[in-house]
C-alpha cells in the first residue's frame, strides 16, 4: 500500500515486530528514521533503505511522529521520561504511538505524563507476528484523540491489515490488547500440550497438524506454532519470556479486578516452566519442551 499523505516517522524498537512495521511503511513511500540500541539491526535496517539513529532522543531532530516497540511499560517510562528522555526532546505537539503490551494503568498514566510535556498518545497495541508484519499486515488496537488517529492514519494504512478503532482515550486498546493475550498464550499452551499428548501415544505430529488445522479444533496459534515444533525451529519470533510477561499482566489484571482467571493462570505455569527450564528465550512454541522433559517424548529435529 502506498502512503497518500506523509511525514517522517520514527520507529523505536527494530526488533522482530517493529523492525517489520517500519520496513512496511518504507515499502510504502513513508519516510522512517529507525532506533534501536543494537548496532546490527540498525545497520539491517540502513542497508534495507531506512535510515538510523542511535539513541531515542536524536529522533525529535528528525521526526515528530514516532511508534513505540520496546518490551514493556518500565522500558516505555525510562525511555520517554528518563534522563535525556524523548518527552524532554520532542517538541510540544509531536504524537507517540505506543505499541507496547502494558497493564491498562500503566497506558493511562504514560499518556497522561506525555499530555503534561504537550506530547500526544495514541495507545495501539498490536498483533499478527513478525512474517504479518513485514507484508504490511499487523493489526493495531488503537484507542486515543481521533485527531491524533486521523494524524497517523498514513502511517497505519501503510502498516496494517486492520486498525480497531477502540475508544478516545489511552487504556482502552491496552485493555482490550490484555484480553487478547489471554487467549493467544492459552491457545500456544493448549495447542503444545495437545501435540505432546499425540506424540506420547504414538501419532506422528504432522498428521495432527493436517487434522486439527483441518477441523474445528483448530486455532490461529495452533497453525502458526506447531509447525515451528514440525521443523525442529525453535528460534525466537515470539519468545517464552514475552508470554511469562503478558500473561502475568493478564493474572495482575484479574486480580485488580478480582476476577478468577485460573486458565490463564495453568498456562502461565507452563510458560514459567519452560523459562525455568532454560528455554526462555527460545521461540514460545518451546513450551512443548516442558512436555518433552516431563514425559522423555521425542520431539522432531530441526531439518538441514
């Protein structure tokens, strides 16, 4: 797709989502100065037509519309508000597009610390992975001033299949972003533990895998990771970690609400196995290996 109204947009976080999203939007004419602390992803970045800096706050000298892609809420705060932070650096009227999975408290709080700088927010979260990313496919949660949305719209249609317009005010899409990853960490959870139990009693994985996904038990999830588990390929698109972290999220937000959640609750267990277990920063399909440990399964090998 290609952008009908621009200005220069920043993207902190090259990582496996981020770095997709800002090549999405280069690949629709949207001009994207990109920041990372690793060295390497902003020379990949450079070397695919993009442009780099090194540290946040050299981004307001280039770019007054910058999306957020860092790990959490404690990473978003120190690097908008820390020492020689981008809030103190960005002029007043630049718009932040958070797309960090946060607690919704946490959303309403960095939106309202970046009003009193006279710094807009848009709270986006977001989904679809990092191959959905690069084709300019992501899905965005977005919830915030509609004139700040109209603000971002070139950027968005560059970069998403989908934005859900939430509500006016940041927390809202983080909300909904926290109901989602109930489901996507239950669903990698439920979708592991189902293969192991056909490897456990004999059945060949990749005739599950063309059943299920042929079948109503199947799921979004299920297609995507078993076959990261089919190849042997355990290498981190989304890590184990990053489902440790959000549904802890999900849990500290039942509890707020004193709401029971005790499946996510039996999921989050397994993740936190798995990181025990020294797969933490395997791809989160590696939660089958707790399965594979506990049982002594054999799991297939990654080909080549």
């Amino acid at each position: 797709m290609t952008a009908t109204a621009s200005e220069p947009v920043g993207v902190i976080g090259l990582g496996a989502i981020g770095g997709g999203v800002a090549r999405a939007m280069l690949g629709a004419g949207v001009e994207v100065i990109g920041c990372d602390i690793s060295a390497d992803a902003r020379a990949a970045f450079d070397k695919d037509g993009g442009a780099s800096v090194d540290a946040p706050a050299k981004l307001a000298e280039h770019a007054g519309l910058i999306f957020l892609f860092v790990v959490n809420a404690g990473q978003a705060r120190d690097l908008l508000f820390g020492a020689g932070g981008l809030a103190d650096a960005l002029p007043k009227g630049a718009l932040i597009v958070s797309c960090v999975t946060m607690a919704p408290d946490d959303a309403v709080t960095i939106g309202k610390g970046l009003a009193e700088s006279g710094i807009g927010m848009l709270d986006a979260p977001t989904s679809g992975g990092a191959g959905n990313a690069l084709k300019g496919r992501t899905k965005f949660m977005v919830s915030g001033p509609p004139a700040a949305l109209k603000r971002a719209r070139f950027a968005f249609d560059a970069a998403a299949e989908k934005v859900y317009e939430i509500g006016d005010v940041p927390g809202q899409g983080s909300t909904v972003k926290v109901v989602h990853q109930l489901l996507t960490g239950v669903h990698i959870t439920a979708a592991m533990e189902a293969v192991a139990l056909g490897i456990r009693l004999g059945l060949d994985p990749q005739v599950i895998f063309d059943v299920v996904t042929g079948c109503a038990g199947n799921s979004w999830m299920f297609e995507n990771r078993v076959p990261h588990v089919l190849s042997g390929d355990y290498t981190p698109l989304s890590a184990v970690e990053i489902f440790v972290k959000d549904l802890g999220l999900v849990l500290d937000t039942g509890r707020q609400a004193r709401f029971p959640l005790p499946i996510a609750a039996a999921a989050h267990q397994q993740f936190l196995a798995a990181a025990a277990a020294g797969y933490g920063r395997e791809d989160d399909a590696a939660v089958i290996k707790v399965y594979r440990d506990l049982a002594g399964l054999e799991l297939p090998a990654k080909k080549g």
